[in-house]
C-alpha cells in the first residue's frame, strides 16, 4: 500500500486498482504542492468531516474522476445535492466494499460545514480504518484523545495517520497516549504546521513514541507499506 502525504491530514493512497484521497484539503493549502488536476485516476475519497480544511476539493475531484466519496450519512446528504456520487456510514459502522473493507470511528470534534447560506449541520465527525489486501490504514481525522482508541489495539493496524498540532486536536502528549492505546505499527504525525495556531515539532513527537516507528513525511513524500 502506498502512503503519499499531501499536507495537513490529506492522504493518498494506492493499493492495486484503489486509488484514494482521504481529506482533500488541496486548494488553499499552504503546504500542499499539488493540485485537484493531479488526480484524474480515483476510485474514492474519504471525508473524515466537513470542515473546510479537511471536505476541501472534494466535491470537484469526485465531478472530475467520478469518485465516490464515503463520509457520514449528513455530508453524504449534503454532496449529493451537488451532484457527486456518495456512500453514507456512521460511527461503528462496517462495511464491505470492492477493494475491501471500511469501518467509521469516533473522533472528538465538529463538522460544521460552512456555506453561503451560513454553517450547516456535517453530522459526526470521524476516523476511518481502511484495509486492503491485509493491509490496515487508520487515519484519526480531527480528534481529542479518547479511550475509544483503546478499541483499536485488537486490529492490528500497520498505519495509523494521527494528529498532532493542538488547540483542534489532539497535541504531542495526547497523541504520544493515542498510539500507546492503538498500537500501530507505523505512526505517521498529521494536522500540524499548516498555520501558526497548529505550529509544532514532531521530531518531539517521534522521540517520545513507544513501541510503533514514526514516520515523518513532508508534503509529497511516499511510505509504502
């Protein structure tokens, strides 16, 4: 499975014929060096809530590619609308898909989603494990530290994307608690130095872990799994 980090919490990912972003947060960030065009090949993208720094591009992406998106049942409602092909989850929530298998996890945030018309309800945010060919993705979305996580330790994941900025979501000492409870293989820190309020160090972050490697990847980089 290939792991490319495009900044902030976006992902994309590759294993066979899936092709996938998660969180396609591209116009308009500052970190990120590619852009909506680049991607003219994907199956899905995976919108872990509906804010603008995480639902992003995705409305064009999926219009230009005919992706579907999997998100939860509010925003699926919500793209729909717009003319975009979605399929609804919601928290715990299993399902079998073409490629594989996708559960929906709790997360700890919002999921407003802003509009002309003004912040329209995203329903719950979430996190999504995502496994392929016998290989298991976790990516956290926009979280606090839960005990929830403690769950995932059974699953056995090899990737765990996982935020680290603060003030949003989970800082360095909580997330340093997140991968003690989800015992990934692999960690990959997300969701920090995109602006000043999330500014943060991970090499603090990869020092502390425990147990899991830190992979720590700038924009474009790729981690095969």
């Amino acid at each position: 499975m290939k792991i490319q980090f495009l900044g902030h919490s976006c992902f994309y990912v590759e294993e066979g014929t899936f092709k996938a972003l998660i969180d396609p947060f591209i116009t308009n960030n500052p970190q990120a060096n590619s852009s909506p065009t680049h991607f003219n090949s994907l199956t899905h993208i995976f919108v872990t809530h509906g804010h603008g720094d995480h639902l992003g591009d995705a409305v064009a992406i999926a219009k230009s590619t005919g992706a579907t998106i999997i998100t939860n049942y509010e925003i699926a409602c919500f793209l729909e609308k717009q003319g975009v092909t979605a399929h609804p989850m919601h928290i715990g929530g299993r399902t079998k898909f073409d490629f594989g298998t996708v559960k929906m996890t709790p997360a700890l945030h919002g999921s407003g989603i802003e509009t002309e018309e003004g912040l329209i309800c995203g329903g719950n945010p979430c996190g999504f494990l995502i496994e392929v060919n016998e290989k298991k993705l976790y990516h956290a979305g926009d979280t606090g530290l839960t005990m929830d996580m403690k769950l995932l330790d059974v699953e056995n994941i090899d990737l765990a994307c996982i935020p680290i900025g603060g003030n949003f979501t989970m800082d360095i000492e909580d997330a340093i608690r997140a991968v003690h409870f989800i015992q990934p293989k692999k960690v990959i820190p997300m969701h920090y130095n995109t602006f000043p309020v999330i500014e943060t160090d991970p090499t603090i972050f990869k020092e502390k872990v425990q147990n899991s490697e830190v992979i720590i990847l700038k924009p474009d980089e790729i981690h095969t799994i």
